[in-house]
C-alpha cells in the first residue's frame, strides 16, 4: 500500500514538474533562449551597442559550432540610414545600430531556416515609434493589458525600481530586434506635469537604459502647458513669452536626454487644447515648437485626428482642415495620420491626406491596440489590415504611388520619415494581453522596417520564433488562422464597409441602436449605418457628403460609382436599398446576414483550427489561447445576432433560412448594458 502511494506521489509530482517545466507564460515573446553553439566574433570597435550585438550573438548562435563572424563598421554605399549587409560569416553596415539590426536578422535567420547569404537590408522608414497611450496615474487609455510598464500611480511614483530597470530593458531588447527606434512614453491626451523636473529626471533614467538598444525618447506634450505648469497667462504660440518657454523648456530637455527624439501632440483635438484656442492654426503651433527643437534635430509629430461637432460629414474633416497648410510647416515636421479617416475602425478605405499633401512630411499612425478588434480578448493579426492601407493606391502620381510609397519618401522628398504604431503593451506577464497579440507588436516593426514585407510571411517567422515549432503541421493551420483573422472580424463585427456601430465609450461590443440626442451624432451608431426601410449606408458620393471627392482620380469616380466601387467599402461609400443586387447575386440583406454568419463561423473554425494543434503548443499558452478563442466564439454570436436582429427591423426581409438562427433576443441585448463585455 506504501508503496502504491509513494509511487502514485512520485507520478503525480513528475506529471505536474514536466507541464510546468514545459509551460510557457510568453514573458519571453519571440525571443526565447537557445541553446547557443560556441561563436568567435571579431569588432574592431567597442561600445554599449556593440556589446549587445556580441553577447546576443554568443547567446543565440546557432549556424556553425566555432564559426568566426567580423562585424563590419564601415560605409558602404548601398546600406542606408542603419540599414545592413549580410553575407556568410560577416555583418557590415554603416552605423553600430545597423550591425545591432543586422545581428537580429541572422539570428532569426538561423532560428527560422532561412538562408544568409548576401541580403542587403534597408529600412523603409528612419524613425519607427511606439506611442504609449499611458497615462501617469499608471493607467492605459484603450490598453488592455494591464498597467503601464513607465508610470504608477503611488505616493513614490517617480521612484524607479531594479524591476523597473529590468523589464524596460526587456522591452527595449524586444523593439531593438524588431527594429523599432522610438518609443513615445506617455499618452497624447497629456499631462502638462510630463514637462515637470521630477517626471523628466525619470523620463532620462528610463532614456538612458533604452539607449543602448537604438531606442530614443519621445514625448506627448500638452499645448497648454506653458499656462498649467509655466505660470504663464497665455499659450499662444506667436507670443515671445511661450516661445522662450518651450525653448528652455527644450533646453532642460537635452540637457538631461541629449538625443531625445522630439514632441508628439494632439492639438484641437477632442477636446485637448491647441493653437486654435488662441486664434492660430496649426501651422503657427507645430512651427513653434518645431523651431525650438531643431537646433537639437528634434522632430514635432503633429497629429491631424481632428474633428470637431459641425455640420461635415466626419471623416471629411482632417482633410479639410489640414489640406490648406499643405507647404507651410517645417521641414522637422510631420503630419501623424491616421491610417483611415475616421478612428481605427476593422476596415476603412485610406485616409485621403495620404496623397492629398504634396509639400508636407505625412506619416501613418497604425493602432496595434485593439480598440476597436476585440481588446486582448479577440485573436486578430492585423498585419493584414495594415498592409491593405500600405498598398492602397493613392493615384498621386498616377497608378503605382501607394500609401508605403507616399510616406516612405520614394516618391516625394521628405527629410524625416516616420510611422507610428499605438503600444498594446501592458505589465501583464506576456505584455499584450493575448499570446497572439505579440504577433502584432512583432507585425508592426517588421512593417516598419520594410514596407513591403507580407503579412503571411510575418506571420510565419512569428510563429516559428515564438513557438519554437517549425513543423508544417503547425505553421500552416495557425498562419491560415491568422491570415483570417482580421476579415472573420470585419465579418462578424460591420462587413461591407459599415463602421463605428461599436457600443459607447468602451468600444467593444455591438450596439448599431445606440443614439443620444445629447451627444454629437457623429458620437452615435445611428449616424454612421443610416439604416431605414429603403436600406442601409453613408452617403458619401457627389450626391451624399461628397467624401469621394477628396480622393485622386479614378479612384474618387471608382468609389464614387456604386458599380465601381469595391464592396469592402459599399456602405462606407453609398446608401443602398435593402434589395439592391450584390456582385454574388444576393440582395444587400442577404448578402450582410452572410457575412455575419460567415464571420461567426471563421471563429468555430479557429477554435478547431487550435485544438488540432494542441500536441506543438506548451499547456499554459495552449488553454490560454483556447479560452479566448471560447470568449471571442461567443461574441461572435452576439455581434451577429445584434446587428441581423436590429437592422431586421428596417429591412423587414427574413434572415435567408440555410443561416443559423440567433440565440439572442433584441431586447434582451438592447436592455442588458453591456451584455457584451459581462459574457
Ligand atoms: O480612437 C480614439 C480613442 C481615444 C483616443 C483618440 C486619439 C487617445 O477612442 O481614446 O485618445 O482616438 O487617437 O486621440
């Protein structure tokens, strides 16, 4: 009996060491250690950047035990900016970042099975920056992944930990070997109090342990800020007092962190305060700032996500406002614009200030948060999403000029290029929330550094690094899974180009009913679906608020035209009867109870798709990951069953009877506040 004991005790406790050996809380991201094979590098060179390059190099090797790598520090011509050359045993480029990034790559070359003979490695953009939306009180706006890894809100908020140190040292890592240069540490709706000693003595010690990662410091920067902590009575930015102001300010900046990076604002914007409020534009503002940082090669990021409650239609309204001040701002400034024209939604057309600028430095603002895609709940890639916004046409220069070319400076001259990309990263153990969202911060710098990768390709080196498994059996299930995410989402969320029918505030779940005659309509659902019993969509033709016609030629007539017009963006674009034929045949009604129903069904896929794979995936990640998948299935079946049942009401046509029923009652999902997020 004894024995029957100590031997169950000692199975039991062999089982429970193997799974937790084995489990993986993805702290570790597509990083993992290896177990490296000896390497002899030869640097003519030491420094704080090269040392990195040569200790990731000795503790990740893993081409030929005893092989000699030479990093090369010296111009050559065909590498740009921090770019690099890799050829068999040598890493050469013209800046010790450059050999960092081209490390990086060898590496991952090494660990995904890719050859390394001869690839020259330029990138797309020189400044690839995180924003942080974090606010100082330690809380995320639109995170969900839990606190900010920068600020705390606690009587000794400004005191730094060695754990501190530590994880922004991981995190600098982590950007370093994605290629991501810059990081932005607090959130556009700014506290003026950033600009105070005590938070800039700790913006300098979290500078300082970034830098030898190539990552550089950057601030949102509140407009008032002269007024709120300068003691000043105006903010105007064409008074002398508030220049000098924002020049010592400057100043006291580079003195502690003397290659920071430069401003971010949001100006005019939602409320935040901006050179309008003292009768200037945007020019006046943006100059200002930027005259004071370019003695030190500082940039100002000027936000163009304005609107404001008038009578334009919306998305309508950035343009409107920014497109008369095209030539008039400052060579160190950008334009940060939204990859759409309204706010980050699952599918919009590109936003027409890509292209419409000619004289001006515009670079795209990407959201790698998922505001608007299922937070960290919802597994979505959304590499696609942005590459369908990198490829799109913008007809400037005639066919071929696309938004990557627009703002990558290949087609116009632009002294600094840039692409910003909103964090979702948070102190949760895996950082963003959902294992797969790692895939989008990893997504994100490799879009940034090349423009014109594939998402599919991204995708499958994320899965290999991260999970450690090459076998086919894995890699191309879970790729098509998320090769499929984002449309299953625009599916079972607002197909055919219907947008922000989200519920209030949280941005969550479904709620195409919501109207309040208190709020600005363009705040409610109802103004954007337009739905009645003749049909459905926004016009935004020559015969709606004539949005098209801020598009170049032919794709305003193509958008224009409901013929032409691609019906990923039909009710984006166009108001349509409910009957109105689609390309497959279908009336619009039908056509939108299938997508929801298709979107819904993508998910049941994806919950198939991962349980297959169950035998390559470590236990922890694994039940993680098919948890979320049960949360976002049921979702799925209410934004469908929210939206079919609500707009039934105008079309007054029957679901088509092959679709699965709801499960759901209207009322109970209009009386039940936030149904949604409760599930
Ligand atoms: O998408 C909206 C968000 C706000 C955000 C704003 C912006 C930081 O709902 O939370 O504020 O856009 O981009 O400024």
């Amino acid at each position: 009996m004894k024995w029957i004991k100590t031997t169950l005790v000692t199975v039991i406790f062999i089982k429970v060491f193997c799974l937790s050996a084995k489990a993986d809380d993805g702290h570790q991201l597509w990083l993992k250690k290896q177990n490296p094979f000896p390497v002899n590098i030869i640097c003519a060179k030491k420094s704080p950047v090269l040392d990195i390059a040569i200790k990731e190099l000795k503790d990740g090797w893993n081409g030929t035990p005893d092989a000699t790598v030479t990093l090369q520090l010296k111009p050559v011509k065909s590498i740009k900016d921090d770019g690099f050359l890799l050829e068999n045993s040598r890493v050469s480029a013209n800046s010790e970042l450059g050999i960092l990034y081209g490390v990086y790559e060898l590496l991952r070359r090494q660990a995904t099975g890719q050859t390394v003979n001869h690839i020259l490695s330029n990138p797309s953009y020189r400044q690839r920056i995180l924003n942080h939306w974090d606010n100082l009180n330690g809380t995320v706006e639109r995170g969900y992944a839990g606190h900010s890894i920068f600020w705390r809100n606690e009587k000794d908020s400004l005191t730094i930990t060695p754990g501190d140190k530590t994880l922004w040292n991981e995190y600098a890592r982590a950007n370093a070997s994605i290629g991501i240069n810059g990081t932005v540490l607090n959130n556009v709706n700014a506290s003026p109090l950033i600009l105070t000693a005590g938070y800039l003595k700790k913006v300098k010690i979290i500078a300082d342990v970034l830098r030898p990662y190539g990552v550089k410091t950057y601030l949102s920067v509140n407009f008032s800020s002269p007024v709120k902590i300068g003691g000043l009575k105006t903010a105007d930015p064409l008074d002398p007092d508030v220049k000098r102001w924002w020049k010592e300010k400057i100043q006291e900046i580079y003195k502690l962190i003397p290659d920071f990076g430069g401003f971010l604002v949001k100006a005019n914007s939602e409320g935040q305060p901006g050179p309008q409020d003292f009768g200037r534009t945007h020019v006046d503002g943006a100059n200002m700032m930027a005259d004071a940082l370019k003695p030190y090669h500082g940039i100002v990021m000027w936000r163009a996500f304005v609107y404001s409650p008038s009578d334009q239609d919306r998305v309508m309204q950035a343009y409107s406002e920014f497109l008369p001040f095209d030539g008039q701002f400052r060579e160190n400034v950008i334009i940060q614009v939204k990859n759409g024209p309204l706010d980050f939604q699952p599918r919009e057309p590109f936003s027409p200030l890509f292209g419409g600028m000619k004289k001006t430095a515009v670079m795209p603002e990407l959201q790698i948060t998922q505001e608007y895609l299922g937070r960290s709940i919802h597994l979505v890639y959304l590499s696609p999403m942005w590459e369908e916004c990198l490829k799109s046409d913008t007809y400037q220069k005639g066919p071929g000029s696309t938004v990557a070319k627009y703002t990558d400076g290949s087609m116009q001259y632009q002294k600094y290029t840039a692409i910003a990309g909103v964090a979702n990263i948070g102190l949760d153990t895996n950082w963003c929330g959902h294992h797969f969202a790692q895939s989008n911060w990893y997504a994100f710098g490799r879009l940034a550094w090349n423009n014109n990768r594939s998402s599919a390709d991204i995708a499958e080196e994320w899965l290999k690094l991260t999970f450690h498994e090459s076998k086919s059996e894995f890699i191309n299930p879970v790729k098509s899974m998320m090769m499929n995410s984002r449309e299953a989402a625009v599916n079972y969320m607002m197909p055919l180009g219907l947008h922000h029918i989200f519920a209030e505030g949280h941005h969550y779940g479904p709620s195409p009913w919501f109207s309040d005659q208190k709020l600005r309509a363009d705040w409610t659902s109802v103004y954007y679906h337009k739905a009645d019993a003749k049909g459905i969509g926004f016009n935004r033709s020559a015969t709606g608020s004539n949005a098209v016609s801020q598009y170049h030629e032919p794709f305003s007539t193509q958008l224009n035209n409901i013929e032409t017009c691609p019906e990923i963006y039909l009710l984006w674009f166009h108001h349509l009867p409910w009957d109105y034929k689609m390309k497959s045949g279908r009336i619009l009604w039908d056509e939108l109870c299938y997508h929801y129903n298709q979107g819904l069904n993508q998910v049941r896929e994806f919950q198939k798709t991962w349980d297959l794979v169950q035998p390559y995936v470590d236990p922890q990640r694994f039940s993680e990951v098919q948890s979320k998948l049960r949360r976002q299935c049921r979702d799925a079946q209410l934004w469908k069953d929210a939206c079919l049942l609500y707009f039934q009401q105008f079309s007054q046509r029957p679901i088509p009877f092959e679709i699965e029923r709801p499960v759901h009652d209207l009322k109970y999902l209009i009386n039940t506040p936030a149904a949604d997020i409760r599930h």
